[in-house]
C-alpha cells in the first residue's frame, strides 16, 4: 500500500482497510510476501499517488473465506 493508504488505516486505529482511493480501485491482495516487498519498493516508492512510500500488510484470513474467490495471475485465473 502507499502512503496515503496507510494514512487511512491509522486514522481507523489500524482496525479496518479504507475504502478504495480513486486512483486505485481495486484491492488485490497478493499470495507471496517476497512479491508484495517487491511491489511495494519497485512501484509505491517511486509513485506520487502512492506518497513515495511502500508499505506491506500482513492479513489473517480463513481459508475457507479465501476459497470463494478464484486465485488470479496476472489477469488470468488459476486452478486453485
């Protein structure tokens, strides 16, 4: 997430994600930390709209919540 994001989650006490930005309309979250580090340095620190800063949250979520929704790469589903 960008500096603005994390911003948003603060000020809820670190209790809940904020609605969507406008530049950024989708919440994805990602399988693997390593990938998440990656986008958060490659692409948040260099990217006005994401403040320059990079940020990774790690999230607890059921398994059996997860697998309602198809696992994506890319824009493509994956057999999950």
């Amino acid at each position: 997430m960008g500096q603005a994001e994390l911003e948003l989650i603060a000020q809820s006490g670190f209790g809940a994600f904020p609605p969507r930005l406008p530049h950024q309309p989708i919440f994805y979250p990602l399988q693997t930390e390593a990938y998440a580090v990656q986008i958060a340095r490659d692409w948040n620190t260099k990217n006005q709209a994401s403040g320059f800063g990079g940020y990774v949250a790690r999230l607890r979520v059921q398994a059996g919540y997860l697998a309602r929704y198809p696992i994506h790469s890319a824009g493509v589903a994956v057999p999950g």
